[in-house]
C-alpha cells in the first residue's frame, strides 16, 4: 500500500461521512405541520368551567381557537346580584405568544356580560382580562385572570378568574 491510496481512502471516508451528516441534518430541519406543536391550533374547541368572571360567581364557556394567537369564547353563568341569577357573555381573547408552541401563554382581551331583569336587558359588564391559560398534553386546561371590569352597578372595578377546562377537539 502506498501513500497515495491511503490518502484517497481516507478522503473518500472523509466525504461519505460528512454526506451521511448533511443528509441527516436535512431530515430534521423538515418542518413538521404547526398543528402538530402547537396545542391551540392542534385542539381549537374546548369546554370550560369557571368560578368569577364576567358573569359573578360562576359560569360555564365553550371557547374556540379561530387561529392560535385569536380565541373566542360564549358563555353562561350566575351574577352577584339577586335580581335575576342567570347572566350571558361573550368576548375575544389575544394570546401573545400564540404562535409559538408554547403550552402556556399570556393574553388579554375583552369581554362582555349581559344581565336580563324581567326579559329585558338590564346591565352589560364591559370585563378586560389580562392572564395565563395553560393547555396540557392530555388536553385538559387551565387559566387564571386579573381583570378590569366597568359595571355602573357595582362598586368592584377590579375582579379576576379562574376556569378549569377539557379541550374537545
């Protein structure tokens, strides 16, 4: 064996290696489709029940991922007041880090309650949440806000949230 053949030898394993690394490093920068890493997009329905909120003491909401930074959310509960327990509310939510494959996030949106006293719309509470929703790998929810609220009828400006939730689809 002489010098020349070894060093072809070696070149020729030199470049295999580094085509066998390039061709594995090509399959993993394939990009895999958002709705597989991140939850919200993946499971964009979910079901909820809260206690606070908009609505007074309690309530149950269905909320939908319309993409995975916009969500929107309906709901009904029961107020603080005695007049009439049952109250509606619906809103949007804006969640900052959304499009990152994050399971919890931060977000902030607008809400508004409706109470009905003798078939007649009685009061809105016009309700703005700043918070954190956690969606976990078995697809069962979570979040808590802070929020400022305006109702003409009640002396609390400052409420908050907390709603457990399972995500449907």
């Amino acid at each position: 064996m002489n010098l020349k053949n070894i060093n072809i030898r070696f070149i020729c394993f030199l470049i295999s290696i580094l085509f066998i690394q390039n061709s594995y490093s090509f399959d993993s920068e394939i990009e895999k489709p958002k709705w597989l890493k991140n939850r919200r997009a993946k499971h964009p329905l979910g079901v909820n029940v809260g206690m606070l909120g908009p609505t007074g003491w309690g309530n149950i909401s269905m909320d939908y991922f319309v993409d995975s930074k916009f969500d929107v959310e309906a709901g009904l509960g029961i107020q603080t007041n005695g007049d009439n327990p049952y109250s509606f509310m619906g809103g949007v939510k804006y969640h900052i880090a959304g499009k990152f494959a994050l399971g919890t996030t931060l977000y902030f949106g607008v809400m508004d309650a409706f109470f009905f006293k003798d078939g007649k719309g009685h009061q809105h509470n016009l309700y703005f949440p700043i918070g954190l929703h956690k969606i976990k790998r078995n697809k069962f929810s979570w979040g808590v806000e802070l929020a400022y609220q305006y109702n003409k009828y009640s002396s609390r400006n400052i409420w908050g949230s907390f709603k457990i939730g399972y995500r449907i689809f």
